[in-house]
C-alpha cells in the first residue's frame, strides 16, 4: 500500500503500518480502490495534520473508495461494515501540535466467550485484537502524547456499510463528531471525549467546526447519513445537492 500527500494540504499519510510520526512529504497517487482485508491483518490508516484537514482531504477524494478486498468478499456473507477508530497524538512530549489518525478495519464479530463492550469508546474493537496492534494504540486510550477514541453504533450514526466513497467517509465522521457534541453534558458514557478532544487540540478551529455542523442540521445533512449508512429514508432533493452542502463547511476553498 503507497502513501499519499497533496500539496494543498498538510502532510497525509495512510497504509497498514503503523503510521509514523516523522514529517514525510509523499507525492504517490492514492489508488482508486482501497481493499480491505477480514480478520487477521492491521488496521489501515490515514493521517493528517489535524481533524479538519483530515475531513478536507478526504472530502477532495471523490474518485477513492474503500472496499472489501475479493478474499473478504469470498469468506463472508452478507453485509460488511467498518470500524473506526480515532487517535490524536503528539510527535513528542514536548510538542504542544496533535496529528490526526483514523483507523479502519472490517468488523469481526467476536467469539461468544470473549467478553467485549461493543459500545465503549476506550475499548478497541474486536477486530483491531486479531493481529499486532500498531505502535501509536499500544498505550491506551489515553496517554500523556495518544489518546484513541473508538466510533460506537448509535441509532443516528451506525457503521458504515462497504463498500464506502472518501466523501462518504468524511461525512460519517463528521456525524460522530455531531452525535459527540449532543452528549457534552452527559457524563454517563464516554461518548462525549471526541467532541471534547477535538476542542482541546485544535481550538482554532472550533468555531469553525461548530458552524459547519449547524449547516449540516440545518440542511439536511442527517438524512443524507442514513442514506449512505443504509438506513431507508423519505425521498429527498437531489443527493449531489445534499453532498455538496455536507462537505462545504471542511473544504469551503474547492465546493463553496
């Protein structure tokens, strides 16, 4: 798998090594299709300089999907979705700037003795445990220069189904970090630490952020979500008309 950057944006990365922490400035060409194999492999990655470059950069990857690869497709049945997991850290201790890293896998159902909380954002899913684990998770959910948060189903924001475009993507995190928000006064679950951790490391783009959300709202966007995630929904005005309104708040340069 290549690595890729973009000149218009901050440094990019992605594969299924662990992602590294020095500044690389990759020029290859991001593949159309992206494969993603089932069980025993490690988790892909994408890195950027923050978590709206991150949403910009995959907004711009329109011709990019991420799909199961012909081996997955062969062993199993029926739909197959994606797990996502979302690290900030630090290059190192003494650096006040955090990166952005997602992760994905295909979810692997558990075996019925494991003991797994399916819901909790601090806990890797089942699926990141089938082969070594990279670097930057091997901490915790939370240390001194890493912090991971993984994406839980809720009835707004289930799993993605694959296969998924780069835009679509970008759009369901954008709906985690929406449902994130709703739950800032609820201290009952950990769901609120993205929005919370989002804030923290880039407080310069919070206002930003928070304006871009209450477009989606406003607009429509979340009917747009359940759409792309599978969910049946009334008839709405046309898809490349709500996509274009989804996207603009993170790329406002190239869609608005």
């Amino acid at each position: 798998m290549k690595h890729v950057t973009y000149s218009s944006y901050s440094i990019s990365a992605f594969g299924f090594h662990s992602p590294s922490i020095d500044i690389i400035m990759m020029r290859d060409p991001l593949p159309n299709i992206i494969a993603l194999p089932y069980g025993k492999c490690p988790p892909m990655h994408i890195q950027a300089t923050s978590w709206r470059q991150l949403l910009k950069l995959m907004a711009k990857l329109s011709a990019t999907q991420i799909e199961p690869s012909v081996e997955a497709s062969a062993v199993t049945k029926g739909e197959l979705n994606l797990r996502t997991v979302v690290q900030f850290f630090k290059v190192h201790h003494a650096s006040s700037d955090w990166r952005t890293v997602i992760y994905l896998t295909i979810d692997y159902p558990p075996p019925p003795e494991h003991r797994y909380a399916n819901g909790d954002v601090n806990v890797l899913p089942y699926s990141y445990n089938l082969s070594s684990l990279p670097t930057l998770l091997r901490d915790g959910p939370a240390s001194q220069v890493s912090k991971y948060y993984t994406i839980p189903a809720t009835s707004r924001t289930p799993l993605p189904k694959l296969p998924i475009t780069m835009p679509s993507m970008a759009m369901y995190l954008a709906s985690a970090l929406e449902d994130s928000r709703r739950a800032l006064n609820d201290t009952s679950s950990g769901v609120r630490r993205l929005a919370k951790m989002v804030d923290q490391f880039y407080p310069n783009e919070e206002d930003t952020a928070a304006a871009g959300e209450e477009e989606v709202r406003r607009r429509g966007g979340r009917a747009l979500i359940g759409r792309l995630m599978g969910r049946a929904s009334k008839p709405q005005r046309g898809r490349n008309a709500d996509v274009y309104d989804l996207v603009t708040p993170f790329v406002p340069d190239e869609w608005g």
